[in-house]
C-alpha cells in the first residue's frame, strides 16, 4: 500500500540547504520534492525519553521543519544510559530544553516548538492541531490511548513504538487509511501487571533500533514514499536479533472514538485493591528507620526481583518478589507472629503484594510509602538510587 | 499437532527464560492448555477468568491475529508457529 504525501512542498530550498541535503537530493525517491515536503513538515514528538531522543535527532537532521516536543520531565543521571539527546550538564535541566539546544546544534534550520506542560485530556487536541504526524515515544498506557484518541480525531497518523527490556514493538497507527492503536490493544493491562521500564529496565540501544524505524516511517509518509507501516506490527527481539511482522486489522468490535476520556482512570496506575490496602497502612521510610532505631520486632520484606536487590538493598531486609505473593508462595515464608512489612522500589509493588497479604489475613502488616528510593533519599543518602 | 511458541520477555519467568517453547494442540485452546501444563501459571496471563483472550495481549497463528480468525478455536496446522505478544508501554 503507498499513500499520497502528507506534507505540501515548501517553495524553495536555500542554497546552504541544497548543501546540507545533498545526500538526499540525489537519491531519486526523495529529491528536491521529498525535502521540500520534510521543510514544510511539522512533526510533534511526545516524550523526549528513550525514543523521543534518537528519534528527534534524525527528524531534525533529516530537515523536518518544525519539532514540536511535548516533555514536563527533568533529566536525570538515569536517563543518560539511553537517552542519547541529553548529556551530563543537562542533569537537572528539563528535557524539552535540553532537546531543543541539542536539535540546534544538529540542524539550525530546525524550528523547535516547546510544550512543557503535562499531556492531558484538557489540552492534547488544542496542542495537536496543526501538527502533519505525531510521533510518540512515553513511557504509559494512558499516555499511548490519549495520544491515540487525539490522532484519530484530529486524522494525524500517529508513528508508535514502544520498548521493554531487549524486545521492541513499533507500528504506525492512522485511522482514515488503516487500524488505531485500539484496534491492536483494545484495553491497557491492569495497573501492575507489565511492568514500566523503571521496574524492568530497558538496553539502551533498543531505544535507537525502534526510534530509527519510527523516523523512517514518519519520513516516508511526509515524503509520500515506500510502503508505509500501516496495518503492520514489527516486533524486535534484539537477543534473537529477529524482525517479525504481523498483519494488524481494524477490530470489527472496536468502538468508534468520539471524544477524549479520562485516560489516568482508564488504564490505573494502582489498582483499587492496592490504594485501598495501603490507604491506612503506608508508613515513611523516616518511620521504617525509628523503628529499626527503637528495636521493634517487625519482619522487612523486599519485593523487588533479586537483581534489584543486589544493586541496593535495605539492611536486615528479606527478599520474596512479588510474584510470590500474587501465587500465595510468599504466606508460608512469613512469622505470623510478627509484623510485616513490605517494600520495593518506589511503592506500587509493595502496595500490590501488601493487598494480597491483608487478603491473606495479615492484617496488621505495612508497606513503605516511596521503597527503596525514599530509604536512599531520605534515610541513608550513601546508598546508590537506580 | 506440534508447534512453536514464540514467549514475549515479560511472560518468560514462567518458561525459564525459555523464548520459543513447543506445545501439542490441533486448535489454539489445545496448545494453550499444553502450555499450561508445562508452564502452570502462564495461560491466566493470556487468558482471563471466562476464558477469552485478554484485551491487551495478542495471540498470532502466523501471521494472523486469531481475533480476526476463530479465536481459540482456530485450527493450528503442524509446524505453524504461535506468537503471544502482549501491550508493553515502555519509550
């Protein structure tokens, strides 16, 4: 399947732009026409994360002319391991500007537009519109079904990749020539049951092996190029070093998308059972160090996976991963005459395992507001945060 | 009827780290409670409480979606290949 071009050409190039371009000029398929059409392209790139970052160097290089950037995000050291457009002084730095300085050194005919605020239902049509493609690198479910949602009101073709540890998936979603990204997966997941890149990690490189496709698709439909990825789903396996493409079709039950919806209560970010398990049961990680400091006899429960805990680990802390506690496993591991209490990384798991432990009837039992990361931040600084 | 399953990243705790595991079956309901029986725990994340395919995890025969074939009673001709591919969110 080909389509029509997306973009209208500009009028002209510059001579310093003919310069700049040579390497696509001459390649019959672009020409003058293909960079005119990416001259005049506006390319909305939400989340300047892992995939936003290869990704919105090569638009930049590839001389789209408008990058819109939509990030609220600081950088952190963590990030640099992928995030390849921030560097080590732009710690601290919110991410939409240091993209922007990075873009302007690739390619000073860029425009770069900033929006820092927080994509939501309230603003997302009123920031996408008049943008020719958006392309989408976060890190959420609720953020994929809102971008989603938008593009197939507005009819912008909306570029998606998604990455987790060593696998990749990427697809380009366009409602008026072919699936949406509801008609691939109709519902998020329940709040804890795939875990974030945060809790799973990510190989950097993968970000660069997805974003690179993602450009390239978004190229071609500017250009009105190849074949592009509508209808079809790439998975990447970059341990088995396999491509492996299936068909995605429109989802004859799908409902139709009429407006934008409450995305956060749509997908969760902790399920029901967790908030209502950790409403009066969640203690500082201050509190969790008084009572080690007051010898109270309490039993401290790591629910991470063990190779978290090698990387850092509160003292005199048991591990039995979560998993264990969704199977019942972990129940026989613990005294019953003592109280319990549970952390991980930042909180969501330990809220998840301490729902099932109540379940399991013990009822007294705690989780650390903030995991491991609060226990490094607000306890023993000393210690490394991942 | 033997086939491959290719096993996504986050479902490989239940396979050993195993990405491609064989499982008997002549439909996809075969193969799954195959894999069930090697692999306890793994069909409840591809299936929920009814039994139907969860809406976030794809099921292919090939390369087609059995949502757009005959579900769980599509017909797995021998040597084909299953792919279990689930919504991650990662960027």
């Amino acid at each position: 399947m080909s389509l029509p071009p997306l973009v209208e050409p500009a009028d002209e190039l510059t001579v310093d732009e003919v310069r700049r371009y040579s390497r696509h000029l001459i390649i019959p398929d672009v020409g003058m026409d293909g960079q005119k059409r990416l001259k005049n392209a506006k390319v909305l790139v939400v989340g300047a994360g892992g995939l936003g970052s290869p990704a919105l160097l090569y638009l930049a290089a590839a001389g789209v002319g408008t990058l819109g950037i939509i990030d609220f995000d600081v950088v952190d050291e963590s990030n640099l391991q992928r995030q390849v457009i921030h560097g080590q002084s732009d710690v601290g730095k919110p991410k939409a500007e240091s993209a922007r300085e990075s873009i302007e050194e690739v390619n000073p005919y860029t425009t770069v537009v900033l929006h820092k605020e927080r994509l939501d239902s309230s603003n997302a049509l009123e920031i996408f519109d008049g943008y020719d493609l958006v392309l989408d690198g976060t890190d959420n479910f609720a953020t994929r079904y809102l971008v989603n949602d938008a593009c197939v009101l507005l009819n912008i073709p909306y570029v998606w990749g998604s990455i987790f540890r060593f696998d990749g998936q990427v697809s380009v979603f366009w409602n008026e020539h072919g699936p949406n990204y509801r008609d691939l997966y109709p519902e998020p997941p329940p709040p804890g049951m795939v875990p974030s890149c945060a809790e799973g990690g990510v190989l950097g490189v993968l970000c660069a092996s997805i974003g690179s496709v993602m450009v390239n698709e978004a190229i071609k439909l500017i250009a009105g190029i190849g074949d592009p990825l509508v209808g079809r789903l790439m998975i990447f396996d970059a341990l088995e070093m396999t491509w492996k493409t299936v068909k995605v079709r429109k989802d004859p039950e799908g409902e139709p998308i009429t407006g934008l919806i409450d995305y956060e209560e749509f997908c969760g970010t902790v399920s029901d059972e967790a908030q209502e398990a950790a409403a009066d049961s969640t203690i500082t990680a201050r509190e969790l160090k008084e009572k080690m400091d007051n010898g109270e006899d309490f039993y401290l429960v790591d629910v991470r996976e063990k190779h978290e805990y090698d990387i850092v680990n509160i003292p005199g802390s048991v591990l039995i991963p979560k998993g264990e506690f969704l199977n019942g496993e972990a129940f026989g591991k613990l005294p019953q005459d003592k109280q319990v209490v549970l952390h991980c990384k930042s909180g969501q798991r330990s809220a998840e395992a301490l729902s099932a432990l109540k379940g399991a009837g013990f009822g007294d039992a705690v989780h650390v507001g903030g995991g491991v990361l609060a226990w490094v931040n607000q306890v023993d600084p000393s210690l490394p945060a991942y | 009827m033997s086939v491959s399953v290719r096993v996504p990243t986050i479902l490989r705790t239940y396979t050993k780290d195993a990405a491609e595991v064989t499982a008997e079956g002549d439909t996809l309901k075969a193969v799954l409670a195959d894999l069930e029986a090697n692999y306890p725990g793994i069909q409840a994340r591809i299936l929920d409480d009814s039994g139907k395919v969860r809406r976030f995890v794809n099921v292919y025969v090939g390369d087609e979606d059995v949502r757009f074939a005959d579900g769980l009673d599509t017909v797995i001709a021998d040597g084909s290949q299953v792919s279990i591919i689930p919504a991650v969110a990662g960027g």
